[in-house]
C-alpha cells in the first residue's frame, strides 16, 4: 500500500484530525451531559481524557495501515517509510495534546503535567 497523497499534507491532516476528534467528541459529549442533568464540564474534562488515544487512532488511520508500513520498513529496509509513519504519529499525539490543554483551559480544571 502506497500513501496517496504527499506527506506534508498528510501531516497537517493527522494533526488537524486528531484534534477535531478529541475537541468534537468532547463537546458534543458535554451537550448530552447537559441533556441528561449531569455536570457538563466536568463529563467534557472526563471524555477530553479518555478520548485521546481514539482521536490519535483515528487521526492515522486504523493501526493496520500503520503496522504495514512499519513492517515493510523494518523488513525491506524502508526506513524512511518508517520515519514518515512515527512523524505522522508524532503530529496526531501533538492534535490530540492541543485538543486536551483547550479543554482543561475551557474548563478551568488542571493542566496535566
């Protein structure tokens, strides 16, 4: 399996995409808590944790993309293949950091350390 588009691009994209998914999910999970008569800051700072490793998961694509390439790296000797996916991996926890420090300061609760 090729990458489709150039990489990039695909890297602005991981970024972006992780953190949609965690401040989206995140939100919208506080409209339901509003909804159901729970506290909503405190479900979005709740799901804002919880949502991270997904919204890195989702950001690159599934994990059997990855695997393949890391695979094909490690045994064909395309290192660079395997460079490409750890930055891209890199650029989704970095999406998904973003999305957790604008929810903890939203919600005024703790920054993590």
């Amino acid at each position: 399996m090729e990458m489709k588009e150039a990489f990039f691009p695909a890297f602005i994209n991981s970024y972006f995409i992780s953190l949609g998914v965690l401040l989206g999910g995140a939100l919208i999970g506080g409209l339901a808590a509003f909804f159901t008569g729970q506290a909503p800051l405190t479900i979005i700072r709740n799901l804002a944790d919880s949502l991270r490793i997904w919204a890195i998961i989702a950001a690159i694509g599934g994990t059997f993309d990855t695997v393949y390439s890391f695979e094909r790296g490690m045994l064909d000797g395309a290192t660079k293949d395997v460079f490409k996916q750890f930055l891209l991996i890199l650029s989704a926890m970095g999406g998904a950091k973003t999305g957790s420090l604008l929810i903890m300061w939203f919600t005024q609760g703790d920054l993590p350390s």
